[in-house]
C-alpha cells in the first residue's frame, strides 16, 4: 500500500479583535463623566462637615433629612437622623453641620427648637408655619474647636438674638406674679426681657432669670427697686379722675419695672437676687425698711398644725420685726419625730440688714449670729398677733434653762431652727371672761340709783327755790348796777385820793420836818438831838389820829356794800393798806416817845 501523504497544515486565523483593536474613541466621554463624578462624589464626601448629636425632651416636628439648623436666620446644618437615647427616655438628634461653622460650635453652644407659638406676648416662630420647624443655635464668634454632644433646651434663651448684659434673679413677694417672656421696662422703654419661671429651691417663692441689655446694665445697682407693672392704678383727687399703667403691652402680657430708689448704690454682679414688689409703694418703702440683698430663709417646725398663721404674717426678735413667714406646709415624719401626726412647717424669710450686724452682713453671717443666739437659748415661737382676728406671728425669744441645741443645718431645703412652747391666747377663753365680767357688773343697781337721781334733780330744777333763782340773781345786778352809780362810790375815790395825799404829807413832814438836821446836830451832842427830834415828832399823835378818823369815815361809806364785788373789794384793799401804814407810823411815834435816841443808837 502506497505511503500515505500528509496533508499540509492550514493555517487558522481567529477572526476576533483585541482589546486595542476594539477601543473605540467615543468612550472616553462616559470614563470622563465618571471620573468626574467620582471626583465630585469624593470633594462633597471629604468637604463636609462633622457630625453633633442634640438631646432633647421632646422632637416634635423634626423629620430627619428636611429639618434645618440654622444661626442667626442662615441654614448651617442639615438633621441626619432622629432616634432615642437608651431607655427612651429622650430624643437624639444627629445634625450634619457646614464645616466652615465646625470650629465655633464649642462648649457654649446652646440648640433648641423653634416652633409656632401664640402668647399674649405676641406671636413667635411665624415662620415655621409654612417651612416647618428648625433647629436655632447660638454660639460666640471664637473658634474653641468643636464639641459633638449637646443638650437642648426646652426654650429659647434670653440673649437668643445675640444681646448680651446683666443677668438677674428675679423673686417674688407678696401676691407678685412672674410672667415668661415679659418686658423689663424702664420710664415706657423695653430694656430687658424675663426669662423661664421657676420654684426656689426651699418651695417659698417664685423666681425668674432676667437680663438687662447692654447698655441699659449700668441702671442696676444697690439701691434699684423693681415692682410689677402689669396692672394699673386708679385716683380721683383735686384734679380729677385719672389711670395710670406703663404701657398697653404690660396691660395686656404682664411686666416689670425698676428705678433706683435712693443715690449712692453699689454696682451689682452677674445674677444678683432682687426683688419684685407688688406696687411702687411697697418698692419704695423697702429701702428705709432694710429690706435689700438676699434673705436668709429659715424653717421652723411646730409641733401643733395650730390654724391663724398665714403667708406674710411677721417674724420678730426682742420686739422688732426682721422678716415674714413665706410659706407653710404640713410635714409627717415619723422616723424623725417618731408618729405620724402632721406638724406646721412655717418658712421664715429673715433680712440680714435687720439683725444689727457690723457692716451689714449677707445670709452666711445673719445665719452664724443666729446660730450663736440659739446655742443660747433662742428659740421660734408662735404668738397671738390679734385676739379678735385669731391671726398669728412667729417670735424669736430667748428662753432660760432649755437644753442646748443648735440650728439644724441638713434639714433643708432650709436650715431648721429650734421651737418652743406656743404663746397664743385662748380667744374664746378672754371673750367668756370678759363676758363674764360684764355679767358680774350691778347694773341693775347702777341704773336704778341713776333713775332716783334723775327724778331728783328734776324735783329740784322744777322747784319754787330753783325757779326764783333767775330772779333774784336779777335783782342783785340791778342792785350793784345801783351802788356802782350812786353818789357816795363817784364820792369814795375822791376821799381816797385825799386820804392818800395827807398819808404822803405825813410822811414828808417825819423827812423834812427838822428831823434830818436835828440828827445831823446830834453828831456832836446824842442827847441835844434826841431833845430836838422829840419836838419835832410831838405832833405825830394827833397827825395818827386824823388819819384814822379818814378811815373810819371811808369805812362808814363801804358799810353795806358787798365786800367781793367790783370796785368795792379794791377799795377795801387800799384801805387795808393804808390802815397797815398808819399802824406803822403809830408804833413809830410810841417807840420814839418812850426812848427818843433810839433812831440813831438803834436801841
């Protein structure tokens, strides 16, 4: 059999293109828009900014993706997502922020959420009518670096539109209401803004955060005084009828005010504690009654729920008033007083410019000089304040031989000072008493011996006697109306005058009848001049007796005349006077008849 032959190999060709030879220049321009895509994709991925989470009580109103936040009306991040914190007890807010703001939301960032809100202090957050609600935050305008973990508040904040100032606490008294969101206004201009509302600590009072702006700041100091100017005041004096409010807004939504009562006040720190009175009397009068600076809130805890205390009533030391009970409320404690009976908590709300201290002193002084006076013996009472109205008061006295205790420091919510037998008058007790004693009075005897002794003045005033009364007095004026003209009364002074022009010429013969010279020659020979005194004083005897003939005479003219009346009892006088003179002169006259040198040797 033949060789077979091979059969030559064909060559075999694959009819498929490569890669190179299948790249076609129409795809470059999809490469490229991935690539720029992707470069898009990763500048948005590494341009944006961090991511902060937001608690808050409550999320009504965010969706995540639609909610913004914003700063000072301008959008600054986005809400990423919404979800609970462990235990669901509140809402975790994510926010993707702009990463050119990053830096400055630090540690003093503050979010909250806006939402529409109608109030008689106006409307708020109108807008979020139609965009939704929003996340609002503020924050300072240095870059501290970021912080991611906030908490939210549940209001807006005072300085929420960036104003700053004074911080306050406002605390009421009396029947003083702090309304949120309310106007500070100082002469009808808004300076200031109260912020949220609040119990103290103790549950005495209400207080508020207020801020003033700047730069109104600088009219706070020591001596300012605020009071509510929420409602007005009504007068009608000599120039009419007239009302007084500050303004319209404060009708309406509430307000306070202030004024610098009296000069020379200290500048005052970041949230000082003032108080709000209820009218600008009250305010005013606050200054001169030492009422100024943080009290020192005090409890006392009585044994007996003993009704009459109020809010308000006066709390006194050695008789002087240095505070006011604030609040009372019953207290059951069995594992401190061992029973369950409910005792009265009495809240006492001491001034420390009352108690006397050097340099006047806060809270922490007044609390140690209290402290130190109940080692002592001081104890909180309650006493009668009034025993038709039943009310009471707290009194702080020193009672001797008490065991020795101390101000309860941890009793809180204020410190508790010791108490001590009440004082407190049995009102039904006096009353029965006083009732009693009026019981006891003999008024049927009274009234019976005043009876008898009308009937008798009666009997005597409708008497004949009684009746000629008018009558005879009549005539005894007509009477001395009579005497008065006569003759002899126009007559008596006459002889009046000359009895006392011959007593004068009497006289002036004893001066200058020779005596005077006769004693002057007597100098040389004492018994020559007692010879010629003794002539000259020999017609003193019948003088005497002239004289007294003249008085007899006006003593005859008198005879008959009422000695009490009118000119009569002054005529009767000089006549005494007279008589006196004349007896004068008569034992004058015996003495120098009996021993004549008596006048100069004087015996």
């Amino acid at each position: 059999m033949p060789d077979q032959v091979a059969a030559p190999k064909v060559p075999v060709k694959s009819a498929r293109k490569s890669l190179l030879e299948r790249v076609s220049i129409v795809w470059i321009v999809p490469l490229l828009a991935l690539a720029i895509v992707l470069g898009v994709a990763w500048q948005s991925y590494a341009d944006r900014g961090p991511v902060i989470t937001i608690t808050f009580d409550s999320a009504s109103g965010v969706r995540a993706g639609e909610t913004e936040l914003r700063y000072r009306d301008v959008t600054v991040g986005l809400v990423e997502s919404v979800s609970f914190t462990k235990g669901l007890s509140h809402v975790l807010v994510t926010v993707r922020l702009n990463k050119d703001v990053a830096d400055y939301v630090d540690k003093d960032a503050r979010f909250w959420i806006v939402r529409p809100r109608v109030t008689t202090q106006g409307v708020s957050g109108l807008d979020t009518v139609l965009t939704g609600v929003f996340i609002e935050g503020i924050w300072n305008d240095t870059p501290d670096g970021l912080q991611q973990d906030f908490t939210g508040l549940p209001d807006a904040p005072l300085d929420r539109m960036g104003r700053d100032g004074l911080y306050l606490t406002l605390r009421a008294t009396g029947e003083t209401m702090l309304t949120e969101n309310t106007p500070i206004l100082y002469r009808g201009i808004e300076v200031g803004r109260i912020g949220k509302t609040r119990i103290s600590d103790d549950g005495s009072t209400a207080e508020a955060e207020a801020l003033i702006f700047k730069p109104h700041d600088g009219l706070i100091n020591s001596s300012t005084r605020f009071w509510d100017a929420s409602g007005f005041s009504f007068s009608v004096g000599p120039g009419g009828a007239s009302i007084d409010f500050k303004s319209i807004a404060s009708l309406v939504s509430g307000g306070v005010t202030f004024e610098t009562v009296v000069s020379g006040g200290t500048p005052v720190n970041q949230n000082a504690v003032f108080a709000v009175y209820p009218d600008e009397a009250g305010a005013r009068s606050s200054v001169f009654a030492g009422e100024e600076g943080e009290a020192l809130n005090l409890t006392a805890i009585f044994q007996d729920n003993v009704a009459g205390l109020t809010s308000d009533a006066l709390v006194t030391l050695n008789g002087l008033t240095i505070g006011k009970v604030t609040a009372l409320n019953g207290i059951v404690d069995s594992e401190r007083f061992g029973d369950e009976r409910v005792r009265l908590a009495a809240t006492l709300s001491i001034q420390p410019g009352r108690l006397g201290l050097e340099g006047g002193g806060g809270p922490e002084d007044a609390l140690a000089f209290l402290n130190d006076r109940v080692k002592e013996g001081l104890r909180a009472r309650l006493v009668s304040a009034s025993i038709l109205t039943g009310g009471l008061n707290v009194e702080l006295v020193t009672v001797p031989g008490v065991a020795e205790a101390a101000i309860d420091m941890t009793g809180g919510p204020s410190p508790v000072i010791p108490t001590t037998d009440s004082k407190i008058s049995d009102v039904s007790a006096t009353a029965e008493g006083v009732f009693q004693r009026i019981n006891a009075l003999p008024i049927e005897e009274v009234l019976n011996n005043a009876i008898d002794l009308m009937a008798s003045a009666n009997a005597l005033i409708s008497g004949d006697d009684a009746r000629a009364v008018p009558g005879n007095i009549n005539g005894l004026v007509t009477d001395a109306r009579g005497l008065l003209a006569s003759d002899d009364t126009k007559a008596l002074s006459g002889n009046l005058n000359k009895t006392l022009d011959e007593m004068r010429a009497i006289l002036t013969q004893i001066r200058e009848g020779g005596a005077i010279e006769n004693a002057n020659s007597a100098l040389s020979s004492a018994s020559g001049a007692a010879e010629k005194f003794a002539k000259a004083t020999e017609g003193l005897p019948a003088v005497i007796q002239k004289a007294q003939d003249v008085l007899a005479q006006a003593s005859e003219t008198l005879k008959g005349y009422q000695a009490n009346a009118g000119i009569a009892r002054d005529t009767r006088a000089a006549i005494r006077e007279v008589e006196r003179a004349a007896q004068a002169v008569s034992s004058l006259a015996r003495a120098l008849e009996r021993k004549p040198n008596s006048l100069l040797m004087g015996r």
